[in-house]
C-alpha cells in the first residue's frame, strides 16, 4: 500500500524506481499505466490528472513493460502486429515501424517469424519491449527487466534501455532492486520503502547514500 | 407391410408394479458405487427417488395444464422453467459473481425464448400458439441443453480468465479494451460451452439414439415423422446453446472489467 506519495519525474531522462521487492515499487508504475487507481490523491500528466484521459490513449502514451514477459499467442511478428492494431499503425506504415523496434530492441530481424514461446527469457524480454515501443509511448515503464536475466544478458538489455532513451529521448521509469545495475544508467532516483517515498533526486546523489553494492538486502 | 403392422400395435402399458420392477436398474447403480466405495450410493438412491417424485409431480401437471388449456398457465410454467434453470446453473459455478443469476437468466430467456419461438412459429406451426403439448416439452430440451451450455460457459470464461490475468493484463496495458483483451479467454469458454452440441450433432442416429424420437417412436409415432422432429431438435439445440453461450459470456465478461479497463482485484 503506497502513501503519501509525492514525486516529480523528470522528461526524456531515466528515472529508476528503487527499493526493496514489496515496497511499493510495481503498485506505483501500475498506477501511472492506470491497471490501478490510487485510493486518494492525483497523477498528472502534462499538468492533467491521467484519469482525464481516455485510458487506452493513455497506456498508448505510458507503456508499461512487466517483470515477467507475457507472449501473445503467436510469432513475434504476431505480437508486434497486435501493438500495431491497438495504436491504429496504418498497413503501410507496419513493416517499416517493426524493423525499427526491432533494431531499438536489439533482436535479429530472423526472430520475427518465430513463435513466442520459443524464445529465451532475454529474448521475450526485448520483444516485450519492442511490443511496447510499436504503440510509440512517450513514457515507458518497465518493471524489474533484469529480474529473471542473467549478468550477461541483463547489463546488455540496460545498454538498450540507455541508448532508447537518448536515441528516442523518451521518458524511461525503471524498477528495481539492484542499485548497482541502476548507477550506471539512472538519471534520477526515487526510493521505494514500505510503500513510502523515502528520497528522490539526483540518482547520483540519491544511489550513493544506499548499501553498497546491495542488491536483495536495500 | 411388416412395417405398417408394427406400427400399429398398441402401446404396451407400464404399470406401477412395472416401475417397481425398475427399481432393480437403479441397485445395480447402488452396488457399484458401494462396491468401488465412490461415495455415490446415497445419492443414487435419493437421485432416483427425486426422480420418480418430479417426475410423477410434472406429469400430474402437464395433465392439468392440458386439460386447462391457458396460455398464460403454460407461460408461468415457461417462466418457472426458466428460473429454476438460472439458478441451477449459477449453483454450479465455483465463483459467485453478483449478477450472474441476472445474465444467466437473461442469456437463457433470450437463448430459449427465441429459439422456442422460432421453432413454434416457423418450423412446427404449433396451433394454439401456447398449445403446451409441443411447447412445454421443446422448451425443457432447448433449455435444458441451453443451462448446460450456460454453466459450462461461464465456468470456463471464470477459468480462463484466471489463468490468462497476466496476458489480459498485458494486452490493456499496451491499451486494448477490454473486449479485446479477453478476446482469448471469450473464445475458448465458447468453444468449451458448444464443443458437446457439435459432438451430438455429429453422432446423432450412429452413437445415440436421442430420448425424444425414441419416446416418439414407442407411442406409436412413423419413424420418419419422429426423425423429422429430432433434426429439428438437434438444430433448435444448436441455436439455444448458442445464443445462450455468447450471451452469457459477453454479459459476464464485462464483471471482470472497471468501467476503467482495469481487472477487477478480486479476479486477480
């Protein structure tokens, strides 16, 4: 249960939620892709309460990314066509759109026409991602995506994450527990604790008074 | 003609004395479940008791109903049918969903209602309109048939929505309504709800012989005649298992969704 929550996310930059797993972290981004609404208070986007807009325009523009990838019945190609359809990409416009998030996703064009449930955990996990990107958001949320990664796999998804937000210049909103992982990439920082905002800011000023390196024990 | 011959015979009489004679069949039920320990025995006995009962009940009914011959009699009958189904197939659900009696009764009145009056008015030209004869036996199959389709519909809908939350959830995060979101979960409850009346459909005369063209038949009636009225059974059927279905389905649909595409805590 989050509260008293009061946070400001800044623009085009990559804000890492951090805290412990439980504290609040995942209740907050399925707030603002509103799969929640918050008992009390407001959520403003562009200075209007994101209950003012219609709600499938609005996760269009807030694209939330799960922990654990979900793959839509079908090939990846299948599960970009389905973001397609629901962001109203015109036919003409598909194939072009889907090259460009896969190379933002950083798969190999081969992949597009292989079923979903065949890929590796890594693997769904950017397509996840592209799947998101296909509806063209201006914020995307992605909740732990290096979770269920390797060391490996995980800090090479980050450098995606990184270069999309300078290449996209979107406004990224990472949760995680691993503030190591998140000192690299973050811009800002706001952590999470038992459903309390315990301090916001700089991510390098905010990162570098948590544990250190701590992953599982912040 | 052998046939005409056979046709022609009387009716053998069942007597009381005859039933208690069946009776037999049903401790052969009773031996087995004892037997294997299934804990089924009791409620073989109290099943076939109810049976005798409800059953006597509603033919002393329909005697006086004929005999009455009110229309609006044979529409309380029609309705009492149909309540008894709605609550019968929200019993059976696991999960009690405020309102599903509500869309259960509505899918059924319009699943059945409409195929009884489809079939009434344009196939058997039934004459009265209410003439209780043909109408109160057509709509106990079609709605007995439309309960089980309802139930197994609505089970499955409940199911899959449970186990496919997080893709649902996947898809109104990416901005799909939520009619698009369940659009999977919709599917398969359908498909689970009407797979039994396409199986009938398709062994119908070769695996089983159906109850009403054999009761037809017994009294008396052409064979012909009596396979005639089962296709006509076997596609009313179809319809009311259908319309049935998607109705209940598309109404309870949406108690997963808020009015904000969100899922419902509780379905989580």
């Amino acid at each position: 249960m989050l509260q008293n929550v009061d946070i400001t996310i800044p623009r085009h930059v990559i804000t890492v939620l951090c805290g412990p797993s439980g504290g609040g972290k995942t209740s907050l981004l399925r707030l603002l892709n509103r799969l929640d609404d918050p008992v009390q208070g407001d959520i403003l986007l562009d200075g209007r309460p994101i209950v003012e807009y219609v709600v499938t325009e609005l996760r269009h523009r807030v694209a939330l990314v799960f922990q654990t990838p979900v793959m839509f019945p079908g090939t990846v190609l299948d599960n970009l066509a389905v973001a397609a359809e629901l962001a109203g990409v015109q036919d003409d416009q598909f194939d072009r759109l889907a090259s460009q998030v896969m190379l933002l996703a950083e798969l190999e064009p081969s992949l597009l026409e292989r079923p979903g449930d065949e890929l590796s955990v890594g693997q769904k996990q950017r397509v996840n991602l592209a799947r998101a990107l296909m509806t063209s958001p201006e914020v995307l949320l992605l909740d732990e995506p290096t979770s269920a990664l390797d060391p490996k796999t995980a800090r090479a998804l980050m450098k995606t994450i990184g270069s999309l937000s300078e290449v996209r210049r979107l406004t990224i909103i990472v949760a995680t527990h691993r503030v190591s992982e998140a000192r690299q990439y973050a811009h800002h920082a706001v952590v999470v604790q038992e459903g309390r905002v315990i301090d916001s800011g700089d991510a390098a000023r905010v990162l570098s008074r948590l544990p250190d390196p701590d992953d599982a024990s912040l | 003609m052998q046939t005409l011959d056979v046709l022609e015979q009387p009716i053998l009489d069942l007597t009381w004395i005859d039933l208690t004679v069946a009776v037999g069949l049903v401790l052969i039920s009773i031996g087995v479940s004892c037997w294997h320990r299934t804990g089924l025995a009791r409620s073989f006995a109290v099943g076939a008791l109810r049976t005798v009962l409800q059953l006597t009940l509603v033919g002393y009914l329909l005697v006086y109903i004929f005999a009455i011959d009110r229309w609006y009699l044979v529409v309380a009958i029609l309705l009492l049918m149909l309540a008894v189904a709605s609550k019968a197939a929200v019993d059976r659900q696991d999960a009690k969903t405020p309102g599903l009696f509500g869309i259960t009764g509505v899918a059924l009145l319009l699943g059945s209602g409409l195929t009884l009056i489809y079939v009434s008015i344009m196939v058997v030209h039934v004459d009265p309109w209410y003439n209780p004869r043909y109408l109160i036996p057509l709509f106990g199959m079609i709605l007995g048939n439309a309960m089980n389709a309802a139930t197994l519909a609505a089970d499955r809908l409940a199911g899959e929505m449970e186990t496919r939350h997080t893709e649902v959830e996947a898809y109104l995060a990416l901005g799909a309504s939520s009619v698009r979101a369940a659009r999977e979960p919709v599917r398969r409850a359908l498909r689970a709800s009407m797979i039994p009346t396409v199986n009938a459909l398709m062994v119908v005369g070769i695996v089983s012989l159906p109850g009403m063209m054999t009761g037809q038949i017994i009294a008396g009636a052409d064979p012909l005649l009596a396979i005639r009225y089962q296709i006509v059974v076997m596609f009313m059927l179809g319809s009311a298992v259908a319309l049935a279905s998607v109705i209940v389905v598309l109404g309870y649909r949406r108690t997963f969704f808020t009015a904000a595409e969100q899922l419902r805590a509780k379905d989580v």
